[in-house]
C-alpha cells in the first residue's frame, strides 16, 4: 500500500511496524497490470475510497524519486512531516539500528499483513 503525497502530509497519522491499522483507500490497475492501494483520508478527484486494508504492519519502506527503496521503522504523521509537531521532529530511523535515514522523498510503501 502506497502512504504519502499531500493527503498524508494534511491529516496522516504516524504508523510503525507491528501497529495494527485500518486504512481506507483508492484501489487501481497500475499500468503494468499490478492492483496498487494507496492510503486515502478524502479520495481522489471523484475516486471513491472504497477499498478497506485492516491488519498488522509488518515493513515500512521510503520511495525516493528513481524508485529505490529503504526501510524505515515509522512513517512519521503529516503534522511532523510539515513540522507543526511539537513532540515529534518527523526524521526516519533505520529499523532495529534507530540510524537516521535520509531520503529524498517522502512516499512510503506500507505492508499490511491481513487475514485474507
């Protein structure tokens, strides 16, 4: 499942690894033919969010702008992301090491094991 761009940065909550969640969101063929979901607060441009993901988070992965990948320990809530938090700063850890990551984007690639 796909978190970020401007509907995380309005209203996202922060999530972690192992959290349980419940997210809606816009369901969609990518063009090569894959289901994508991405996490939706508002749906999109007459796009209904109708698809429900409930489950355990089990990996976190920040989505630079080639489409590399590293993993991440929490996706940190939009508030921190845009810097109105004041208990939170809005930095990436490395799993397991708490080493800061620097990423140039801020999309998120969330795996939610279901029980479906």
């Amino acid at each position: 499942m796909e978190v970020g761009g401007w509907e995380h940065e309005c209203c996202g909550d922060a999530i972690e690894r192992n959290e349980l969640v419940d997210f809606q969101c816009i369901r969609f063929t990518a063009p090569d033919g894959r289901l994508q979901l991405i996490e939706s607060h508002h749906g999109g441009l007459g796009v209904a969010a109708d698809e429900r993901v409930h489950g355990r988070v089990t990996e976190i992965e920040v989505v630079d702008g080639a489409g590399g990948r590293q993993a991440v320990h929490r996706v940190p809530s939009g508030r921190a992301l845009r810097g109105f938090d004041p208990d939170d700063d809005g930095h990436l850890e490395a799993p397991w090491t708490g080493e800061p990551v620097t990423a140039p984007g801020l999309d998120f690639l969330v795996t939610v094991r279901t029980s479906r």
